[in-house]
C-alpha cells in the first residue's frame, strides 16, 4: 500500500468566518513560489521550518543557550544574542523555552492527523454550512497531502475550500479542484513586468491556470484582488482585470475585493525580514467603494470584504 502523503504547515485556525461560507477551519500550509511584497503570512513563504522570535517574552532563563548546538544563541555584553545564519531551526530551543518567546514555523503532518482536527468541529460545519479551507503559503504545492485530504472531507460531507495565488503546475491545481466545493483565485496585477516586480514573478502562469480552471468546471470559482494602494489600484489595471474576467464570467460567481492590511507586518521582524512598504496606505471604504464601481460597469458581480 502506498504510504499516504505529508505536507509542511505552520498553523491549523479554528472557527474562521472570512476563508469561505459558514464557520470554517484553515490549514495553512508552508511554500510559496510568489514573493508579495503586502504578504501578510510571510512564515508561509518557504518550504522549510523558520524560527520566530518574540523577544519580549524572554525572561533571559538561558534555557535556549543550553540546548543549541549550532552556535546560533550565544551570550554578549551580558546579554543573549542569536544569529539567524546559523540557525538550523531544529526546535530546540523552543521547546525548552518557559515563556514562548521562541517559537517554530512549521511542522510536518499526515493526512490523518489534519483529518482528526477537521473533525473536531464537525457540528459547527454542519449547522453553519461551513467546512475546512486549505490557504498558505501555496496550498497547490502539495497537491496530493490535499487532495487526500479533500477526499476524505468529502467522505463525511464536510465542505472544502482552496485559496490559492494560482502559482503552480497546472497538474498540481488539476489534481485537487476535481475534489473542492470552492476555489478562490488570487489576481495581483494584469501586467507581467509590474506582478514580477510586486510578487517576484510573472504573471503568465497565473493567468493561464485561471483559464484553464475555468473551462474545467464543477467547483465554484471566486476571484479576489487585493487592493494595495498606490501598487496595484490605479484605474488601468483595476479595468484591465475586469476586462480579462469578462470572458471567464459565466464559471466565476463573483470577485471579492480585499483591501491591504498591515496585520502582518510583526511577523517579519520575528523571522528577521524586511517589510518593504511599510508606508502603503490602507485604502478607505471610499476607494474601495470606487473600484467596486469600475468593475461593476463591466457587468461583474463584485464585493467588497
């Protein structure tokens, strides 16, 4: 028999109510090919454990220095010091640490053990019409941990949901939506050299996979577009989104519209990384309301969350 697949996560979020219908869980699986400069789950972004601080937790025990053994936690000027580069992130020091102030980013699971946390909330799924909600990090990079795991879900009735940014091997996206109620579909900007510029890549793969997922059918699809002021919310590209939709609208229900947060940006100093647009703005209801509009003349369904 083959043996099942595992897949790297960094959290499982109860009782969500913005990831898909009803009350829901999340899985946040770790990996992802994009690098948005607005991410607000920056943990997620690589396929590999990280370490997290949260310095104003420590109590100075020492705990961590006793049981690191790469050199990375050492003791200067009477205080403890950590160099990240040396770090391996094998957990040591946060499983001995009293006070939480360090903590690991990821951890690897079987189909099995995320199946049993789904099932936990069972009774919520089912008197809300909610169900689990894979997001990451790039849930797609893990095709086959979530596609067992959807088909299990499916085995008790438990309605499943897919966030992706649509960045992977159409092969991967396949795989998984024949087996999902709900696809939320990510569209960053229209133009290849500016989403490269934002998000680290092209756009071509992207677009190519929601065209694609389009014509396969079965699964509802939403497209959501994160509104980031002054990078991706000029006219232009808010009207050539809708004009790329426009002939995809009759498989999309509708677009969401999901305005820029910085809920994140304490994330990047615990893993050491630079946020890099610290001084975006967060667009008003205003704004969002106006973008709405432009797309709705184009005959779209389209909210705003």
């Amino acid at each position: 028999m083959a043996e099942k697949p595992k897949a790297l996560i960094f959290d499982i979020q109860k009782f969500s109510l913005d990831d898909g219908p009803g009350i829901r869980t999340l899985i946040f699986l770790k990996g992802c090919g994009l690098r948005c400069v607005w991410c607000s789950n920056p943990e997620g972004q690589l396929s590999q454990p990280q370490l997290m601080l949260y310095p104003e937790k420590c109590i100075g025990c020492g705990k961590c220095l006793e049981v690191c053994e790469s050199g990375a936690i050492f003791v200067e000027d009477g205080q403890l010091r950590y160099n990240r580069k040396l770090c391996r992130a094998c957990g040591k020091c946060a499983e001995v640490c009293p006070a939480e102030a360090r903590k690991i980013a990821g951890k690897y699971v079987t189909v099995d053990y995320v199946v049993r946390e789904i099932e936990k909330d069972s009774l919520f799924y089912r008197n809300s019409g909610g169900g689990v909600t894979f997001g990451g990090g790039e849930p797609t990079l893990y095709a086959d941990f979530v596609r067992a795991v959807s088909i299990e879900c499916q085995k008790r009735g438990i309605n499943v949901a897919l966030e992706t940014c649509g960045y992977a091997p159409w092969i991967n996206l396949e795989k998984i939506t024949k087996h999902v109620d709900l696809v939320m579909f990510d569209l960053k900007h229209m133009d290849a050299n500016t989403h490269r510029k934002l998000c680290g890549r092209s756009n071509k793969l992207v677009l190519d996979n929601l065209k694609k997922l389009c014509m396969c059918g079965g699964s509802e699809i939403i497209v959501r577009v994160p509104v980031i002021s002054a990078l991706n919310d000029e006219e232009e590209n808010i009207r050539n989104t809708a004009e790329f939709i426009l002939p995809l609208a009759s498989a999309i229900s509708r677009i969401e519209l999901l305005p820029y947060h910085k809920f994140g940006i304490k994330k990047y100093e615990r893993l050491g990384i630079r946020y890099q647009i610290e001084k975006t703005e967060v667009p008003n209801d205003e704004h969002m309301i106006a973008i709405k509009g432009v797309m709705e003349q184009y005959g779209l369904n389209v909210k705003t969350l």
